[in-house]
C-alpha cells in the first residue's frame, strides 16, 4: 500500500533541481583549490554584471524597460557561455555559474528573475552554436529579441555587449587561473 510519503513533488523549477544536484555531485571530485577559484569566478563575474546592470538603467532618463531587460538577458547569457568555453572542464564552468547566480540572488532577487529567459536563451544558443562570425549572429539575435530584426544599429550593439562583456569574463578566468 502506498502512502503520501511515498509520492515526491517536482518543485517549481524540477530541471534546475536536477542541474543543481548534478553540479554538487560533481563538485566533489574537483580539487578544493580550483573549486574555490571558480566560485569567485562567477562571483566577480557576477558582481561585474550587477554594477553594469545599475550604471545601464540609471544612464537613461526615460529608461526603455525591454532594452534593459534584453541587455541583461544578453549579459548573463554571455557569462553563462563563457564559462562554458573558458572552463578547463564542466565542473569547473557549473561551480561558476552557480556562484554567478548565486551572487545575482543575494544582491538582488529582481535582477536575478529577469536575467534567466530560458526562451531568450536558447535563441542566443542557436546563434553561438551555429559555429562561424558568432559575434555577428549573437548581435542579429539581440536586434530580433529587441523587436528590431535587421536593424543594423541594433545589431552591433548586441555584438559590442557580448564582445565586451565576453572579454570581461576572459579577463577574470585569467585572474583567477582558470585558463
């Protein structure tokens, strides 16, 4: 006979759960030391991100709501790939990411909901997949998203977001000997 303790509910976000447990699994058979470096990793990435976040809607007087939102999306986005590319192996780049929106959450629990859009995300994985001038198609997906496809202003900022921001995680996996 079975009873309610025998019945286990998902909870809101089953696949993070999944994802999450999988990351800590990992996590123990990584070295302490590279553990230790790339959480602060994604966390300076991660607080990188945050200050960027604040200077970008206090730069605009009338602030265009979907333009920051999409800018974050696009930011995170880079963060998450690079850790991908820039991490020796997948344990290494999920301790990061953890500790990437780990640092959102604690600074600020909106920031960190509207830099996740799992439909965002994979349009932006499509394009950084698809191989070849990834930098331009990252911008043409930026413009899409910003209901502006083919517009050529739109286009290279998207592609001078990822550069930039790009560069800033290369930068910290450096600092923190990752790479």
């Amino acid at each position: 006979m079975f009873t309610d303790s025998d019945v286990k509910i998902a909870g809101d976000k089953p696949s993070r759960d999944v994802k999450r447990n999988r990351a800590l699994a990992e996590n123990t058979n990584v070295d302490k030391e590279k553990a230790a470096r790339a959480k602060k990793w994604g966390e300076e990435v991660g607080l990188k991100f945050i200050e960027d976040a604040k200077e970008a809607e206090a730069a605009e007087e009338m602030p265009n709501l979907e333009m920051i939102l999409q800018r974050r999306m696009l930011l995170s986005f880079t963060a998450t790939a690079g850790f991908e590319q820039l991490s020796p192996d997948d344990s290494l780049s999920g301790i990061a990411q953890k500790s990437f929106l780990d640092t959102l959450k604690k600074a600020d629990d909106e920031l960190y909901r509207t830099s996740g859009d799992t439909g965002a995300f994979s349009f932006y994985y499509l394009a950084f997949r698809r191989g070849g001038d990834t930098e331009r198609r990252i911008g043409q997906t930026f413009a899409m998203l910003c209901s502006h496809d083919g517009d050529p202003i739109y286009q290279e900022l998207g592609e001078a977001l990822y550069c930039w921001f790009l560069s800033i995680v290369k930068q910290k996996a450096e600092e923190f000997n990752i790479i």
